[in-house]
C-alpha cells in the first residue's frame, strides 16, 4: 500500500540574512530578455504544491491570491500554510519573489502564487490523498500551472489521474525530477510523479551549465535548469542558497508563466498546454548530454532569438 510521498531529498548550502540581488540561476534562464518586452508573468497564476510559505516575507508580498492547507499539520487548519521546512517558501520565491530592488527576484516577479500546502513537519512529507486533494484544488481554483517539487518511487494511479485531469484543464505540470541520479546517464532512476509522461520533468544542471551529479536519467526527463547554490527566499525574512532538482523546478515553472503571458500577446488567444509546451521546448538549448540527463537542453528564453541570429549568419556566409 503506498501511502507517504516526500521532499526530494536536497542540500542546504548557505542561509543568509539579507541580499539584494537578482540570482544567478534566473539570469542563466535569460528572464530578463522577456522582462525587458514587458512580460513579467501578470495574470498567470502558479500552485505551488510544497511545504506552504512564510506568507510575511517581504520579497513576497502581493504575490500570494490564496492559500489551503491539506496537511495534519496546525489540527489541519485548512488556512494556515506556515512553512516548517522551508523548502515550499524557496521554491515560491525562485517563482515569483517580487522585482522591487530589494532581496531577490523570481523568474516571473509579477505572477501570482496559490500556496498548496500538500507537505508537513519539518521532514516535508505527507499522504498521497494530500497531494491528490491539492492538485483537485489547484484545479478548481483555474490555475494555470501546477509546480511540484517532490516525489517518490512508487507510481500511485489516484495521483496520475489527478494529474491527467490538471493537463485535461489546460494546466502545465511542472515537477522536479528527481535527486537520485548516479552520474551514469545509462541507469535510469524514476520518481512520480515525474516519470509520468504529462507532466514537463525538469533535471538540474550547476551554474556552470554542468551536469549535477544528482539529477536522476530517464527517458522522460524533458529539459534541465539551474538547481545548484540556487538563492531565494527562506522563512524568518531570510535568504538561503539550496541545491536540487527541487530548485530546477521552479525556474521552468516562472519560465511558463513568461511563455504564456508572452504567448497571449503573440498569438491574441489562450494557448493549449501543448502549445505552450512547444513554445517551452523551443527555448531550450542543448548542452551535449544525453538526452536521459538533459532532455531537450537547458532551458533558455532567448533561444528562439540566437537561432534566427545564427540562420541569418548562415544565410550571409552563403551568400558570399
């Protein structure tokens, strides 16, 4: 009988009690090139499904439209989402921390976060039906993107047809793929949810644009982002530097809110989930790993930009 899911197991590095500064991953990610265009993810709304939030950080004020609990945690107080972990505030924050020149900045600063608090205890672990109820939730509440930086090494099918219903709605699924990679992109390491076929799988990679050692292979990994020495929020209005597949997550998932808010303007319509996966997958570049460890590449937003730059290049050289 399966009945506990968890934190993906990941590393503390460094808790800070100030910064001022944009971090390094979400630079990597090229954020910024779509922030320049006017496209800060407005009007997209995440669920982050994790370990709840401290709610009175300051780099995440008015970015938080809701909240609910699904834990034991509090006697189960469906309204107190306190985060005991700290990892469900790290991730809010890589999201979506605001741009206001103080502390640091998510990948989508004006996006707003529904706050799902499927994990509990200072362990960050809880009961399949918690995230199942979470996930049911989020889709009540019309988001449209779902993070999830946990999993486990069971497939649970209550879980999968929830996520399946989420995609059915138009909303992306967003998981970390798991940290218990063994540096050999031939042995497949698997973690649901993850591994199922739905959701974007998101691996890690260092701020090098390295391989993390950690990051699980498989054939249903579909792109890399940073997840090591990642910086963002942390509770007690503090700062923390973390590593793993859990932080990759969250930059791909501030990453959809800029393609979807972008893709509104481009195409005058909502786009279909697998459009905007398409128009995820496009901005990504490859690293020269295996596709089990990197999928389609490292996630970059300005890559459909150098590609035109490239086949222009092309083009010149041609003509000459």
């Amino acid at each position: 009988m399966v009945s506990e899911i968890r934190l993906i197991p990941y590393q503390t590095e460094e808790i800070l009690l100030d910064s001022n500064e944009v971090p390094k991953g979400v630079e990597m990610v090229q954020a910024s090139s779509l922030w320049e265009k006017g496209f800060k993810g407005k009007g997209i709304t995440i669920a982050v499904l994790d370990t709840g939030c401290d709610l009175e950080h300051p780099d995440l004020q008015g970015r938080v439209i809701g909240k609910r609990n699904f834990t034991d945690d509090d006697n189960g107080d469906p309204a107190i989402v306190t985060d005991k972990n700290g990892h469900g505030t790290h991730v809010a924050g890589t999201i979506a921390a605001s741009k206001n020149n103080v502390g640091v900045t998510g990948v989508a600063p004006e996006a707003d976060l529904l706050i799902v608090k499927v994990l509990g205890g200072q362990n960050g672990s809880g009961a399949y039906e918690w995230i199942v109820n979470g996930i049911q939730y989020a889709i009540d509440q019309k988001v449209d993107i779902i993070s999830m930086s946990l999993g486990g090494p069971q497939d649970h099918k209550p879980l999968y047809e929830a996520i399946k219903k989420a995609v059915s709605k138009g909303i992306s699924v967003v998981c970390a793929a798991g940290n218990e990679g063994d540096s050999n992109d031939s042995t497949d390491e698997l973690s649901y949810p993850a591994c199922y076929n739905e959701v974007i799988s998101v691996g890690a990679i260092d701020l090098k644009r390295n391989s993390s050692y950690f990051t699980n292979s498989n054939n249903e990994v579909d792109l890399v982002a940073p997840g090591e020495n990642i910086l963002s929020t942390y509770p007690g209005q503090k700062y923390a530097k973390l590593s793993g597949t859990s932080m990759a997550t969250p930059h791909t998932s501030g990453a959809l809110a800029l393609i979807k808010q972008f893709g509104q303007h481009a195409f005058d319509r909502q786009l279909s989930e697998a459009e905007l996966y398409a128009q995820l997958i496009k901005r990504t570049i490859p690293l020269g790993n295996a596709k089990t460890l990197e999928g389609n590449g490292l996630l970059y937003l300005t890559a459909p930009e150098l590609l035109e730059d490239h086949l222009q290049e092309k083009e010149i050289t041609l003509m000459s």
